[in-house]
C-alpha cells in the first residue's frame, strides 16, 4: 500500500515504539520481523476500508492464527490452536514439512497473506509482502530461505482461511436487512450521519473461546420511562449533567479511547470523514507494546497476540448479542426528545443500540487476559494512539486502563453510567472464561516461561 499517509504513520509508528533490546537479551529477535508490524499492515487496510469494530475484531483473530500455527510447529512448548478453540481442526502439514525454513519469516508473512486473503481491500498487502521480501534479500537472507519460508506461510493460510469460512460470516448477508424497532424505548440512528445499524446479526458468528453469543448475558437493564421521576430519566439526567462540567482531563479521557473508525464532521452543506483505528485495533496495539516491554520472545509474542485477538473477537459477540437483544436507546436521541433538543455528545454516537459499553466489554476482557498473561501492576504508557491524534496516557496496570476505557464512554456522552458498568462485569466474565480455558490448554504467565 504506497501512499503518503501509510508511510508517515510507519514512520512515526516505528519511531515512537521500535524498543531498545540489549545484546546479551536472549528473546531479542530482529527488528523486521516484529509481528505487530504486519498487524499494523493489516490495520492500516482495515482503516482504508472503515472496517466495523466487530468486523475489525475478528480479521485480528484470524490474521494472527497462522502465525501461531507455525511457531507451534517449531516450539512445542507453545500448545496447539485446537487447546483452546476447540472448534479448530489442525490438517497438521505444517508438521510434514523435511525442507529448510525459517518460521519467524513464514510466521510474519502469514500475518499479511491471511490478511490479504481474507480483508475486502486485502490486495493491497502485496506491496508490503514485496517490500518485505526485498528487505529479507537486502539482508542476504539465502532465497531459498525465503522462498520456502513464503511456502510454509500459504500452507498454514489455507488452514485458517478454510477454518474462517465455518463461522457463519458469509451468510450474514442472506439474512433479512435490518429495520429498527418501532417504540421510544428502542434505539434509532442517530446523527449527523443517521447510519444505518452495524451487524445486527452479529450473534449469528461463531465464536473462538466463548460457548456461544448470550452465555454472559449482563444484568436486566433498567426499564425505559419518560417520566422526570424515573430511574431511567436519572440514567439520561447524569450523562446530560456531566457533559456540562467535564474537567480537561475527562474530556482527554474520553477523546483517547474515542476509536471511532469513521467519525463525521460537518462544514455548511459539506460532511467530512475521519478514519481511526477500532477499539480491538488498539488493544492490539497496546498487547504489542507490552510484549514488547516484557521483552518476550518471538514465539510468546505471537502466542499472547493470538490469545488476544480471540478474545476480543468474542467479547464482540458477547457485547453484540446483548445490543440487539435489549435494542436500547442511545442518550443522545433520548436527551434530544425529552430535555434539550440541541444537546449534543462530544463524541459521536456509533450506529448500533446503546447496552451494554463494547468498549467496556473488550476493554475488561482484555485486561483480566493480559494480566494472567503479563502480570498485574504492569504497569506502561500507551503511545499506539499518537499515530491517530489521540496523544499518550500512562496506566498502573492493564485492568487501570481498562477501567478508564469504560467510563471515557460515559464522559463522552454516548452511554449510560449503567452499560458502562454491566459492561465492565460481562468483558470481566469473558475475560475469566477465557484465561480459565488457556490455562487448561497449558499456557502458563509468560514470566514463568523464562
């Protein structure tokens, strides 16, 4: 993908987060085959293509699972795919394979070419696998290297790649078109764009580590009413209150985690569009810095990224399957019809119902993963979104981080105090679900791995 903005924002990426391994450091691996780099060539396409938050999340899932299934097939100590998702059904080629490869090459092109397979504008992946493959010659790494490296990465992209095709995403689109409910309690689109709803079947896909959509199914929500009285009304009156008397630091809380992958502004009669990453995206990104500053290897940063992804994957699901159950409306379009006709949210409100907080759910569903994974009290500062205009923020530990996450909706206008707390409890649920099922697999705190 040659473009002027894909290479200023490599550039600043690589600046901003390309760590400092000393010499002596056995997990030090090159610099070039750092696995988020292909996962930020993947994001960059996903962005190109306004992919939806639940869409983005699952590309992550699958783009990783070639990767892992090569470092598998060279590191027995990293347990096979099908440990924990269990709907996964390995052909085991890769284990046949007598010719000479390296798998961290193949493990890194794979990330792009299950990318390139899979993404709507996938194609334009190629020009980073050629600039790849022109940077491994660069590097006198033998041909015949890279050649079967590149072999074994379309081996275990086939695997995947049929494996993505059985859970229900191509029949998405035979299912009847989605038309909103007709009540005041339901949600309806909401401006400046009035986009239509996003994935309302997504319950319909089949998940990696979760049973099924509804197995965490949050608390009652608290019923609609219009009445000033009501608990309902109060639930609208905070979010309307606050937004009144945000202080500076709520407010750079709640632009940091905005993650709106297609933000509209208006000039006169001019809408002008703005592309970011997807909230799974930057807990992708953020997975991969903190591997990167616990310095794990090769083989454990694909296996902790792998992990990841799935896990947002689900929590999408999860979150999705309650939103359009419950069909909630939005505060915006509440406050809008019941007590201020101007008022406005600062961020924009995204076109799908309002319970429970995704980012609540993903958000919680990483940090109980992550800190299984990396440790508690991890403490970071996460720089991923200052490619994107967001600035830094530094955090205590992944459940810190979390936890601001969840309420940056609140402050922002766009959920109530109430799904951004059922919110936080079902992504924890997925989360200990998910962490009691690797850990069944055998996958262990990377720290007692070294």
């Amino acid at each position: 993908m040659k473009t002027c903005f894909k290479l200023i924002l490599i550039t600043v990426w690589a600046t901003l987060l390309t760590p400092c391994f000393a010499q002596d450091d056995q997990n030090a691996y090159p610099d070039y085959l750092r696995p988020d780099h292909a996962i930020n060539s993947n994001t960059m396409v996903m962005i190109h293509d306004v992919t939806s938050p639940p869409v983005a999340a699952r590309y992550y899932a699958y783009c990783m699972q070639g990767a892992y299934n090569i470092v598998n097939a060279n590191n027995k100590h990293i347990p096979p795919l099908q440990s924990f998702i269990t709907s996964y059904h390995p052909d085991n080629t890769l284990d046949t394979i007598s010719y000479k490869y390296d798998y961290r090459i193949a493990a890194y092109y794979s990330i792009l070419e299950i990318g390139r397979q899979l993404l709507p504008s996938g194609y334009m992946l190629k020009d980073d696998q050629d600039s790849f493959i022109e940077l491994l010659q660069r590097l006198r790494i033998k041909q015949d290297i890279i050649d079967n490296s590149i072999k074994v990465a379309k081996l275990a992209t086939v695997s995947v790649v049929n494996f993505s095709k059985t859970d229900h995403y191509n029949k998405l689109s035979t299912l009847k078109r989605y038309t909103p409910l007709k009540g005041d309690a339901y949600w309806y689109p909401t401006p400046p764009g009035y986009f239509e709803a996003v994935e309302p079947n997504w319950k319909t896909i089949k998940p990696m580590l979760i049973d099924s959509a509804n197995q965490f199914r949050p608390a009652a929500l608290t019923p609609f009413s219009k009445d000033t009285a009501s608990v309902f009304f109060k639930h609208a009156r905070d979010v309307y209150d606050i937004s009144k008397h945000l202080t500076t630091e709520q407010i750079n809380i709640a632009l940091f985690w905005d993650c709106n992958p297609f933000a509209i502004t208006t000039s006169g009669h001019m809408m002008i569009g703005f592309k970011k990453i997807s909230p799974g995206g930057h807990w992708m990104n953020v997975t991969a810095l903190a591997c990167r500053q616990a310095k794990l290897s090769f083989d454990q940063t694909v296996e902790v990224l792998t992990i990841e992804g799935s896990t947002i994957m689900d929590a999408f699901i999860s979150s999705w399957d309650e939103k359009y159950r419950s069909n909630r409306i939005r505060p915006e379009t509440y406050i809008n019809r019941y007590m201020d006709v101007k008022w406005q949210p600062i961020l924009q409100t995204p076109p799908f119902p309002e319970y429970t907080s995704a980012h609540s759910v993903i958000s919680n569903a990483s940090a109980e993963v992550l800190t299984y994974l990396l440790g508690d009290n991890f403490s970071y500062t996460d720089v991923t979104e200052i490619p994107f205009g967001s600035g830094q923020r530094s955090f205590k530990s992944f459940r810190d981080a979390a936890a601001e996450a969840s309420v940056s909706r609140y402050y922002g206008g766009i959920h109530y105090l109430e799904s951004v707390n059922s919110g936080v409890t079902e992504g924890q649920w997925v989360g200990n679900y998910v962490v009691s099922k690797i850990k069944k697999a055998g996958i262990m705190p990377q720290n007692e791995k070294k």
